[in-house]
C-alpha cells in the first residue's frame, strides 16, 4: 500500500533535496510526540493505490525498510567504515552518543546502535515522510526505552536547526554522521558546535565536479579552496572537504585530524572521519597549495609564505605557464595508520573481512593503510599518463611498483582509481622506469 501525504503530491522537487526556507505544509500538533514515536504520522494522509514502494533491505544481517527515503546499496562501506569508528570510539571511551543528521530511512542509526552499541542515537531528517519508516526501523531491533534510559529518538528537522538546539542546550555527541549531498558545508559549523571535545566528525561531499575543477568559485563558496582540474582530482575531492572542515574548525579554535578518507565511485562520494579538539593547526601546516605542472607533470606543495615563487624545476625556476594551483586545501595524511589498522583488526574479529571481492571492506582498509605511509605526498599517478607521456604502453602496476620501490622510492596502490600509484617518485623518473621495463621487455622478447 502505498501512502501519500499531500507533501509528496505538491512538491515534485528531489527527496534529498530539503530546503529548510520553504514553509511546510501542515505542522505537527504534538511536536513532542512526532519526534519520538511512529504513532504520530502526519496529519493528512490519502491512500493512493495497493503497490507499496518500500521493500525489506538487509545489510550485515539487519533488517530495515527503506520506504520512500533515498537509499543506496553501494554506500554500505561508507557506513561499514562508520560503525567500526564508532565502536571503537565505544570501546575506548565506555560511551558512545551518536547524532545521525540526515538519516534517509535511519539504516546507520539502527548500525549505530545496534553494532556499535551506541548508548543513544538522535535519528534526524528533514523529510517528515521518512518519521514512520525510521520509527518501525529502530523500534523493530532496539526498544526506544523509558526516560533517562531511552536508546534512540526521532526528529524530523533540519541538520543545521537540530545541531544548533542540541548544542544551546549543552546537549554534546560523541559522534556525528552528516550524510549530505553535494558540497553542502553550511553542516560543518553547527556539527562541530553539536560535537563532544575529542569526538569523531563522519562528512561527506558528493561534489564530483567541484573536485574535479570544473567549477572553481562554487569550490572556493563551499569549502574555501579554488580548484582547478587535476589527474588526481578524486583525491583532491577528499583533500577539498578536510581543508574546509580545518578551515571552520580554526573559526571556533579548534583544529581537525583526518583519521581516515574514503572515496567512493558512485555519486561520486567523498567521506572523511575527523576528530574534532581545542587548539589550531600548527603553522598551518598540511594546509596549503598544490602545483600540478602540464609539461613534465610533476606536482609539489606550496605553503602560503612560497605563494610568490611558484615554479616547476623543468621551467629552471622561472614562473611557467603550465603550472596549474589549487587551494588551499589539505596536504597532509588522509588516514592515521594506527586508527585504521585498529579498524582493520576489528573488522576482521567481526567476520567482516576474509570474502575479498574486488570492492571489499577489506581491500579498501588495507589499501588505507598503505596510502598511510608519511613518506607518500598528496597525490597519485596514474599509469595511463606515463604511458602516453613515455609513449609506450601502460606498465603492468605491480611491476611498475617494484621497479619504483627497488629505487628507494615508497609506493603504494590508491584505494581511489585502480591504475594509479601513490609514489614520491617524480613523474619524470616514473617515465625512465618505464621505458626501462619496456625496454626490458621487448629484449626478453626477442630472446625468446
Ligand atoms: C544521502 S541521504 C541519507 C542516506 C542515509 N544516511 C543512508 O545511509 O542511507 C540524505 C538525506 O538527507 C535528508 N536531508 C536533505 N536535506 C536535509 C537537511 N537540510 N536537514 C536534514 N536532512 C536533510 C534527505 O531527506 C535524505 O534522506
Ligand atoms: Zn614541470
């Protein structure tokens, strides 16, 4: 059966996309009771048609319906990633208060609490239609439970209305889960206000083309960094969004850590996991400018005070026209190896590792730890581009890797695009290599 409130019959505008400024069409009577409990449906309901849209999903072994709410299959290893954060922020503070801020059908809020054991979870989003849904969700796994010890609570706000009220109220959470859509960053604010001093920060951008340089004032809007197109603009869409969190954070005196930073092809989706304290980034560095040069195309970082001298060494110093810059924006680590090793060993006691399958949590934890590596600068290579630059084919990765370790170089795989490499070798000697293992090969060829 499928219900349509007079809402959904008005407004033909996207689901995720809620503007808090347009007024609502009919407002609750009992607030109190709509922010709690699924008997408080909408006032106005008409029954269309038998048909019901909503469908049991099952992730990890947990049940829930989606109902009308935006929902995705593909984000399950962003919201792996978040619930192994979440419990062993648990296990190592003995507490966890989680604030899910845009929970579309609540699937993180039941992940929240149920594997993670959160002690409590606000399930908020602004789509009043999704309050049932949620309800049945959680209520169906966790009982909300009485007073002081109620688990989980529902609202139906905006993001920025709801974490602005917990936080005039002194109402602090260990962890906050902001799943937004597009480079929405008017969230970062209000959720560090919302946030406990040490907590953990779960953000999100789905901006591909932001990232991608292809609008370079709407970055500069967002998160304060002028984007220009880059090879590895994936990774500069998760350097993007930390530079702005660092950037917010430093306006309420605080500074950021990114504890570890997942891209995801379809959206596209860039996440990122920070921890949140009191003080600034010291001498503001990690946080600075990144200079991809066109002709030989090696990339360095510029810090604020070298903004003058901006060169590439094939140029001999001179300013060069085929230098393109962008940000500023984060440079530093991604990830911190400890932090994700230690989610790594909690997946695999979890069972959750072991069925390796090309997208598995498994590989992308484990890839995180090699890009973890703090000889590895921002970045990474992709071999199609040595090989067009080398004009030969493209170097198999693995062999391509070893050559460039046995150099003395680090080298690891990027958990963003397959065919690339995180090095600090510089392109230029990327080519050589690569024309020696051509070389190498065609002689082996003739040989044989
Ligand atoms: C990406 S979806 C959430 C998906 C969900 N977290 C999950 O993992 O399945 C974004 C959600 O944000 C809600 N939303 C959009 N704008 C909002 C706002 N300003 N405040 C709160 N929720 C909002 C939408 O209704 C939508 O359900
Ligand atoms: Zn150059």
């Amino acid at each position: 059966m499928l219900v349509v409130t007079l809402r959904t019959l008005a407004s033909s505008s996207s689901p995720f996309l809620y503007n808090p400024l347009v007024p609502k069409p009919f407002s609750n009577p009992h607030p109190k009771c709509r922010a709690t409990c699924p008997c408080s449906y909408p006032a106005l309901r008409i029954t269309l048609y038998a048909g019901c849209k909503s469908e049991y999903q099952s992730e990890r072994g947990l049940q829930f319906e989606t109902g009308e709410s935006f929902f995705r299959h593909e984000s399950a290893t962003g919201r792996d990633l978040g619930v192994l954060a979440a419990s062993l922020y648990r296990k190592s503070e003995g507490k966890l208060r989680v604030l899910d801020a845009l929970c579309g059908c609540g699937v993180r809020s039941l992940r929240y609490l149920v594997e993670a054991e959160a002690d409590f979870v606000l399930a908020n989003d602004a789509n009043e239609e999704y309050n049932s849904v949620i309800c049945k969700n959680l209520s169906r796994m966790v009982p909300s439970g009485p007073g002081d010890e109620c688990r989980w609570r529902v609202t139906n706000s905006d993001a920025n209305r709801i974490m602005t009220e917990c936080y005039l109220q002194r109402d602090f959470f260990d962890f906050i889960d902001v799943d937004s859509f597009g480079s929405d960053s008017s969230f970062l604010r209000s959720a560090m206000n919302a946030l406990r001093l040490d907590g953990l920060l779960y953000v999100t951008s789905t901006d591909g083309f932001s990232s991608g340089g292809h609008r370079p004032h709407h970055s500069f809007a967002a998160y304060g960094a002028y984007i220009q197109p880059l090879p590895y603009s994936n990774e500069v869409g998760l350097r993007m969004l930390i530079g702005g969190a660092v950037r917010e954070a430093s306006v309420l005196g605080y500074r950021v850590a990114p504890l570890f930073s997942y891209y995801a092809y379809h959206g596209p989706v860039f996440r990122v996991l920070l921890r949140v304290n009191r003080g600034k980034l010291p001498d503001n560095r990690d946080y600075g400018f990144i200079s991809y040069c066109e002709q030989c195309g090696n990339s360095q970082a510029f810090s604020w005070d070298e903004l003058g001298q901006i060169s590439c060494l094939c140029t001999n110093s001179k300013v060069s026209e085929s230098i393109i810059v962008s940000g500023p924006l984060w440079t530093g680590p991604l990830h911190d190896t400890v932090y994700v090793q230690e989610m790594l060993n909690l997946a695999e006691e979890w069972g959750w590792t072991g069925r390796d399958t090309e997208t598995s949590l498994e590989k992308v934890l484990k890839q995180m730890v090699d890009e973890s590596d703090p000889r590895l600068p921002f970045g990474y290579i992709k071999l199609d581009e040595v090989a067009s630059r080398a004009k030969i084919n493209s170097p198999p990765l693995r062999t391509m890797m070893s050559a460039i370790q046995k150099e003395g170089y680090a080298a690891s795989r990027s958990h963003i695009v397959s065919n690339a490499i995180k090095t600090n070798c510089p392109m230029t000697v990327c080519i050589r290599i690569a024309k020696e293992l051509q070389q190498c090969c065609s002689a082996e060829n003739v040989v044989s």
